[in-house]
C-alpha cells in the first residue's frame, strides 16, 4: 500500500513521490521505499534514516575480509561482522584502524566521531603525520599507498600478502625498516602511538608486516631516515587526521566523489568525474543539518522500472530524505541496501545479482535482546 503522494524536484523535472514502504527495522532506524513517476521515466528509491542520538545505535565501516584485497557482497559482509547481541544491517578507517589513506585530490570522505557525530569532506582528508624519534622526525606521507620520492609510507599487516608489496624499476633504492607497538599503545587516528624498532632496516626486501605490527618504506631523503634507526629504538607515531583543516578524530571513514550536497544546495559536480552526467545506479550517505540523522541511500538504475540519476538528481533524492550535506559513494552494479531483517532492498543492477566490493558502511544495533514489546509506532 502507498502513502500519500507528494511532488518533489529532481533537478529540473516534477516527479510524483510515492512511499510504497516505511517501517522501523532497529533501534533508531526506519527504512523506506519510494517510487518516483516523472513525464519520461520513473525511479526506485530506498533510503534509511538513522537517529544517532539513540543509545542503542552505531556506524560502522566494514573492509571486506579485514584485509584491502578482500571482496564480499554486502550480505556476506554483515554476516561476517554479527556478534551475538549486535546486528548490522546497512574504506577506509574501521574500528579506528587506518586501511588505506587516499592518493587522489578528488577524493572525499565520510567519517563518524567514537560518539557518532558525522562529518564530510569538501576537500580530501589530510592524512599526512610525523614519526619521531629522540633526536628527529620525518613526515608520514600516507598508508597502505605507493610511496614517492623523499615520502615515507606506514604499512599495515592488512596488506596483500602481509607484505610491503614495494616493486618495480626503483625497489632497490627502497629502504624499510618493521616497528610494533609498544604494550597498551594502538595506532588509531589522531592519537600518538608509542612504538618500538623491530630488526634492523633492510634495502629493497618487500618486507614482511609483522602481525599486529608494521613498516615504514621510503626512499630518496627518507632512506637515512630509516638507516638512523636501530633495533629497539622507541619512537613515537602520530597520524592526525583533517577535515577542511578541522582535526577530527574519526572512528570510521569512508571515500566517495563527488560531495553533492553541502548547507542543504545542491553542488555542482557534473565536471567533478565523467559518469557525473550519465544516469547510473547510485549511493549516498549524508546527515541532516543537526547531525542528529544519518541518511544512507541507493536509486536503483538501468533497469525496466528505473533509469538511474545524475550525480545532481542524487542530491535532490537525498535532500527529499533530510540530509544537508551529503557524499556520492561507489555506485552502478555495487549499490546495494540491505537490512537484515529484510533482505537486500534494492534491485542490484547485475539482474538482481550482488557485487562482491571492498567495504561498506553499516548501522549496528546494541540493544540487549529482549522477548518483550519495545514499543508500537504508527504512520503520520
């Protein structure tokens, strides 16, 4: 049965909105299902909305298998990620660990606070930090990324095969060295980890990341950087983290483009990649104006009953929703919403098919398991 119809923008065209499903599935979280009748077309919209300000409600990022070569559906990964008295329904940082620091000026980011207050980037994070050691300090210049010349890069044991994977015409003039962090101390954004050298450094050995551990590279002025330490030495690791020049410590993060929405207008951002133009099946997250609501969104497209959107329809599909500012995420074959007491809610464009991605973003629900009634809601 469907609600009311409203007449809502979408860029320049009118559509009828119908609600065709609305109900709450968690704590704190409703989901709902819309069609949307234009003069040529039509889309299929599914979106939820979640109150950060409930106890029982947290967001997480997920990166498929823990690792960056990891690749599961959105099912496969809630399920994976479940613990008994915890559900996820709907990279990255995740649980505060960095897994990969973005290389791309066009990159923007998503990220949530440890007590869930939600920021989005106009610009890209800065992720640039400092090691330091009693007597000097280099520049952190990302991590889990290919390094450049005079740049040092942090590895994790999240990489591909435990390993720095440093190759290529200049691996020789590759200088790495291992470090663990010292006992109590854990590596999470914006806090200053003390660590401890493991070994002494090596030149151009892909190193092995130890368990739990990790590896400085670099090469140029880095590498008498890394000569200078010894097995042993302690040092000091700090990855602060930068939002539009607001150091943030976020607890999960993600990275999409374009940000679409920003102070409740909808941005420009046809130029911004090349699909911008193109109707696709597309993915938002964004948060209203207070930041008390999270809104995570998925149109469905090329199929029969819905075309997909532009980058700029997106944004008026998500401030339809409530959100003030908002972030386009991987979209095409990989949008994908689900819910786990409901199932995937959209129609992935692979005929209905799932895509195996890299990480995704979910509500989890805290609340202790109860057999009572928590409450009756009804429709407005």
């Amino acid at each position: 049965n469907s609600y009311a119809s409203v007449t809502w923008k979408v860029w320049n065209t009118d559509y009828r909105v119908d609600t065709t499903f609305h109900a709450k599935i968690g704590p704190g979280t409703t989901q709902t299902s819309l069609l949307l009748t234009g003069p040529d077309t039509t889309l299929t919209v599914f979106y939820l909305t979640v109150d950060l300000t409930d106890p029982y409600v947290d967001i997480r990022t997920v990166c498929a298998t823990d690792h960056l070569a990891g690749a599961q559906t959105v099912t496969q990964m809630a399920e994976s990620h479940s613990v008994e008295g915890e559900s996820l329904y709907h990279a990255s940082v995740a649980e505060g660990e960095i897994y990969r620091t973005s290389t791309s000026a066009i990159c923007r980011h998503f990220g949530i606070t440890s007590d869930k207050v939600p920021y989005l980037s106009s610009a890209s994070v800065d992720f640039t930090g400092t090691i330091t050691t009693a007597t000097d300090s280099y520049e952190i210049s990302g991590v889990n990324v290919n390094a450049g010349n005079n740049k040092i890069i942090l590895y994790t044991d999240k990489m591909p095969g435990q390993v720095t994977q440093v190759t290529g015409s200049s691996f020789p003039m590759y200088y790495e060295v291992a470090l663990m962090p010292k006992a109590g101390e854990r590596l999470v954004p914006g806090k200053p980890c003390k660590m401890t050298v493991k070994g002494a450094w090596a030149r151009g050995t892909n190193m092995a990341i130890p368990d739990g551990g990790y590896v400085i590279s670099g090469k140029g002025l880095a590498g008498p950087f890394i000569q200078s330490l010894n097995d042993g030495d302690e040092v000091e690791v700090n990855l602060p983290m930068s939002f539009d020049g607001e150091t943030v410590m976020v607890e999960h993060l993600t990275t999409g483009n374009p940000k679409i929405l920003g102070n409740g207008e909808v941005l420009n951002t046809e130029g911004e990649r090349a699909d911008a133009i193109e109707w696709h099946p597309r993915t938002s997250i964004g948060y209203s104006k207070d930041k008390k609501k999270l809104i995570m969104l998925v149109c469905d497209g090329r199929t029969e009953i819905s075309r997909g959107v532009r980058t700029r329809e997106l944004a008026d599909l998500m401030r339809y929703a409530g959100a003030d500012e908002a972030l386009n995420l991987d979209g095409g074959g990989s949008s994908t919403l689900y819910t786990s007491m409901l199932g995937v809610r959209n129609y992935p464009s692979s005929k209905g098919v799932q895509r195996k991605v890299g990480d995704g973003v979910f509500v989890v629900s805290t609340a202790p398991a109860s057999s009572f009634v928590g409450g009756i809601d009804f429709a407005t």
